[in-house]
C-alpha cells in the first residue's frame, strides 16, 4: 500500500507541474498572441495547444536539431557553390595565362601584324565571354538546386513539427500559412523552456 500511494503522489505531483506550466505557457503566448498581426492571430484553441505541446520541453529539442540541421544544410551548399565559384576563378585565370602565352608568342614568331592582333584580341574576349556565361549558367543552375533543397527542408520541418504536436504546422506551401507557421516559431524561440 505504501508504493502505491507514494506513486499516485508522484503522479499527481507530475500532473500539476505539468498544469502548472501549461498554464503558464497559455498566458505568456496569450500575452505575445495579443500583439500580431491579424492574419497571423492564434485562436483560443490553437494557444492552448501550443501551450500543450511545449509544456514537457520535447518541442525545444526537435527545434534545436531542426536549427542544426539547417545550419549544415546551408553550410555544405555555401561550401559547394564557392568551390563552383573558385574552379571559374582558375579556369579564367589559366584562359588569361594562355591567352597571354599566345599573344607573345604571335610577337616572338614574328607574325604581328595588326589584322592578326585584331582577329587574336577578338578571339579572346569571345573566350572570355564564353567561360563567363558557362559560369553564369553553372551558378544558376545551382542557385535552383539550392531552391529546391532548402524548399524540401522546409517541408521536412512542416512534417517534423506537424508530428509534434505543433497546432499549424502542416505541409504547405501556402503564403499566410507559412506566415503563420513562423510566427509561431517566432513565439516558441521568444518563451523559455520548461526546467
């Protein structure tokens, strides 16, 4: 009879720490709830289950590895579209050293002349021209990839979120929702987590 009665005072003891800080989390996301903007407004319902779904602190974890995750994601495509930037840096400056290889080579064989200087110095800015839009097509091509990934991401997290418990959050793509959705993440990184 002892275990038994000190168990269901643990579990009413769990209980109310857990009404407790719902309850608080209601009045503090009341209180920020009160100052936005109308299309992004949370109803009674949608505070109360914020509230619910924040009050064990497990939320505040799948945030931070959400964070984490990202920060590599952008990290690694920053890493990848500067290496794409730097091979055209190098591609441009082996262009520039043989282009320059070969005009003083046209001046030591002697075959200068202003008409072949003319066609070689033509020659060379349509090279240049040339590498410059390879460049330009390479790094937009990345840019969509990069688009295209981080829109995943942000699926990913809707999903994520949606799982845990997070009213709102949903898999769309859908302008106010999105608005709403990170005011409600704006809301959860301005409130403390529960100790």
């Amino acid at each position: 009879a002892v275990v038994s009665t000190q168990s269901t005072g643990y579990v009413a003891a769990t209980v109310a720490m857990v009404t407790e800080t719902k309850q608080s989390y209601i009045k503090k996301i009341s209180a920020k709830n009160a100052s936005a903007p109308k299309d992004c407004s949370l109803s009674y319902s949608e505070v109360e289950k914020l509230a619910e779904s924040l009050s064990d602190g497990t939320v505040y974890g799948i945030i931070s590895e959400l964070k984490d995750i990202q920060h590599i994601l952008l990290a690694s495509l920053s890493k990848e579209r500067n290496t794409i930037v730097k091979s055209f840096e190098e591609k441009k400056e082996a262009q520039d050293r043989a282009q320059g290889e070969a005009y003083e080579q046209m001046i030591a064989d002697e075959k200068f002349n202003p008409s072949n200087e003319e066609a070689m110095l033509k020659q060379f800015k349509k090279d240049s021209i040339e590498l410059k839009k390879e460049e330009e097509e390479a790094l937009r091509k990345f840019d969509l990839n990069i688009l295209e990934q981080l829109d995943q991401q942000v699926e990913d997290q809707q999903k994520y979120l949606d799982i845990a418990g997070i009213p709102g959050m949903r898999q769309t793509t859908e302008g106010l929702a999105i608005k709403k959705q990170m005011f409600m993440l704006s809301i959860i990184e301005d409130l403390p987590q529960p100790e």
